[in-house]
C-alpha cells in the first residue's frame, strides 16, 4: 500500500490520523494509570527473564550444552512474543486494565509450577507457560497510550517501556536470593510477587478513557478481522523489523550475557549477573530518553543515530581475541590483539544505551499512525521484536558450538543492525523521492543552488 503524507517533517513521510484519545483525563489518572503499569511491567519482566539466572544452575544440574542453554532460556521469549498479538488485540477489545491483570495471574501461577520440572522437556514446558508474563507489554502498550495525547505518547511509552528494568532486578537479586534459597525459591517469590502485582494493579486502576466511551456510548468492541487490518502496510514489517534489533537483540544479550561473562572471561555468577545487570539498567532507564527526543526531534532521527552507533559498537565487539605473528627484520614479530573486560563493558553499555533510545522510536510512531489499532499493530511489532529475544539466544549458542568463537554472537548483531540501517535508509530515500521528484534531476548542493539561480 501507498504511504501517506508526514504529521511532521522529523517524523516520516506518512501522515497519521487523529489521536483516539476521546477527553483528556485528569493529570491524576494519567500518572496512575501509566506509573501503575510500569511498576506491573517491570515485575512481568523480571519473571520473563528468570531463566537468564537460574538457568545457569539448571544447566549445571541437567548436563547442558550451550544450544539447549540456549533454548531454555529463550523458550519463556517465544510464548511472551506470540502471544502478544492476541492480548494487544484483547486490550483493545476489552480493555488493558481486566487483560493486563489476568496475564500477571497466569504468569505467577505458571513461574509456580515451574518449580515441580524434573527433566529438560519439563523445563521446556514449564518456560513456555513462564514465558505468558512477556505478553503484557502488547497490553500495557495499548493501555497507557489511551490516556496521554498524541504530543505526549512518546514520553509516556518511553516510561512504560523502562518496566524492562526488571531484567536487572532478576539479574541483581537472584543470584543472591539463589545462593540462599536454591532456584526454587527465587521462583517461588517470583511467583508471590507477580500475583500480588496482579491484585493490586486490577483494585487501584481505572478502565481506559476510551474503553469508558464504549462501554458508556453500549459500542461494541472493534471485530479481530478489523484490527488486523493496518498489518497489510509493509510500514508496519519495517518498524516490526527494527523492533527485531533494538528490542529483540537486548532481550537475547540480557539473557545471554551472564553465559557471555562467565565463559569468555571467566567470572563467577554473581559476578557476570551483576555486569548484566549494569548494562540492563542503563538500557531500560534511557528509554524514557528515547521517548522524550521522539516526541522533540524525531523518531527518524533518534533510529539513525540508534542504527549507526549500534553498527559500530557490534563491528567492534565482534572482533575476536586474536594472536599475529608477522616477519620481522630480525626474525618473527608476534603480538596478541584482544578485548579487555573494561572496554568490553563500556561497549555494551553503550550499545544498551543506544538500543534503548530505539526502542522508544519504534513505538512512538504506533499511535500516531494506527491510534484505533494500537493493540494490533504494537502487537505485531512487539511479536516480532519478542521473537529476536527467541531465536537470538538459540542462534548464540548454537553458532559458539558451531564456530567456537565467543565473539560470534555479534558477529551475528552486527549483520543485523547493517540491514536495519541500509533499509531504513532506502525506505526513506524512496519516500522523499515520491514527495519531491526533483531531487532525482538535482545534482548541485543545497548550499549552491541559490547562487547557480535555482
């Protein structure tokens, strides 16, 4: 399908309709509605990533090699992704705040329940049904949106989407609560905690104004054939894949990292979780950042600086240790080159920061151009985006029993954030070209052009 016309000329070329947001309510309601599903989110996010910590255990325990690590860790991402299609539609249908508790029930009956897997195919099973917690992004997306205008849904899905952070309370407390408990109890409290989330989030929130309107105004809600509607635009399978990356590719290196640390540098896992955790932090706080300059400058720009900078910190990072032996005047000449863990770290980090500042981008344009389908489009978006989190993982260990290079894994990242980039850059080029055809016959600089009479 065609794109459309720009709302502004930071953001693209295609014009989104009017927010859905019917009346705006009190600055009160706002900051419950949106603070109340961050809290939610985050701790939806730390049952989502357990795997990533208790994990390294059960591997110790059942004999595991790096692809089955690999896939353990990863399974909870799969359910979390697909099934996130499904409950964004949902919250559309019947409201964010009944949905958004009832995924939080059965995800801490599920982390529960986890506890009684004996065999690797029953933590299999059991991580997918953990994996329900991860669908509440897709809810608390269409949820939050309905509250905030247009001008201000960047920053308030910036905030929303810091509830990520909870990839480093897991990382930050479960190994201790593990040390003093086993993985059972880091589990188990898991599981208290979310259920207890879920009852406080269901009593102390309200139901969406726009789920009010409806239900006041007896409209019934929009059929699922409909809301599928907007996934024919190739627009939404290009934001769908830069989710891939910024989110998908931070999932997969939040799991994988304590593996990464204990392996390729030998660090305890105390250690190595609370590395993780650092770089999980950064990454999930700068989001609300990511919002906030979608909404100043553009969320074009802010992906360009995403993509670029994210090139290069994966270019450097996949360089792996390396030892040269070169022939000298005086014979042979060897020198070693390798990646310290300080430089490392700054590198990650970095590129957390920068994925973060994506993340917001990507979700800053699905209100503004699909405001009546922000379930299903955020859905589908974050179901891709989930899916790199999946396949990512999988891909990590299986390419270090394959090649034996622990720098392998972003090798793979690197390659992946150079294809966003190049799309996104011709999709936009393509688009600028249909809105201004001279720029083909134009072969003077901007700059000039007034001088040459132009």
């Amino acid at each position: 399908m065609p794109a459309a016309a720009p709302p502004t000329p930071a953001e693209t070329q295609e014009t989104a309709p009017m927010s859905a947001v019917p009346a705006l309510p009190s600055r009160g309601q706002q900051n419950l509605a949106l603070w109340g599903s961050t809290f939610a989110f985050t701790v939806c996010f730390a049952v989502w990533t357990i795997f990533s910590i208790i994990g390294i255990q059960i591997k110790k325990d059942l004999g595991l090699n790096d692809t089955q690590f690999g896939l353990l860790v990863a399974t909870p991402i799969l359910t979390g992704s697909l099934i996130r299609l499904f409950l964004g539609v949902w919250a559309e249908q019947y409201g964010g705040r009944i949905v958004f508790s009832l995924v939080m029930l059965a995800g801490a009956s599920a982390t529960w329940m986890l506890t009684y897997a004996q065999t690797y195919p029953q933590f299999l099973l059991a991580a997918l049904a953990v994996g329900i917690a991860g669908g509440s992004f897709a809810v608390g997306v269409a949820y939050v949106s309905k509250w905030f205008p247009q001008e201000k849904q960047g920053t308030a899905l910036g905030i929303f989407g810091a509830g990520n952070i909870g990839s480093a309370v897991t990382k930050l407390l479960a190994p201790m609560v593990m040390v003093a408990y086993g993985w059972h109890g880091v589990a188990r409290f898991w599981a208290i905690g979310l259920a207890i989330t879920a009852v406080l989030f269901f009593l102390f929130t309200k139901d969406d104004p726009g789920l009010a309107r409806r239900k006041a105004e007896g409209i019934k809600p929009v059929p699922f054939a409909e809301q599928m509607k907007p996934l024919r635009n190739l627009q939404v399978w290009r934001f769908a894949l830069y989710y891939f990356f910024v989110f998908g590719a931070f999932v997969a290196l939040a799991l994988w990292l304590p593996r990464y640390l204990t392996g390729a540098y030998g660090l305890d896992v105390r250690t190595a979780g609370l590395i993780a955790a650092c770089y999980s932090i950064p990454a999930s706080l700068f989001r609300i950042v990511g919002g906030w300059l979608s909404d100043r400058i553009g969320a074009r720009r802010v992906m360009y600086w995403t993509f670029g900078v994210s090139a290069l910190c994966t270019f450097l990072l996949s360089y792996p240790s390396t030892t040269y032996v070169v022939d000298g005047i005086n014979g042979p000449v060897e020198f070693r080159v390798a990646m310290g863990l300080l430089p490392f770290v700054v590198l990650v980090f970095a590129l957390g920061f920068f994925m973060s500042l994506g993340k917001a981008a990507v979700y800053k344009h699905i209100p503004v151009y699909y405001p009546n389908n922000v379930g299903a489009v955020g859905g589908v978006v974050g179901m891709i985006g989930g899916l790199g989190g999946f396949i990512l993982p999988i891909t990590f260990g299986a390419m270090n029993d394959a090649l034996g290079i622990w720098t392998s894994c972003f090798m793979l990242l690197f390659v992946l954030v150079s294809t966003a980039l190049v799309w996104m850059h011709f999709a936009i080029r393509r688009m600028d070209v249909s809105r201004h055809p001279q720029i083909t016959s134009d072969t003077d600089l901007p700059e000039i052009m007034p001088q040459a009479g132009r």
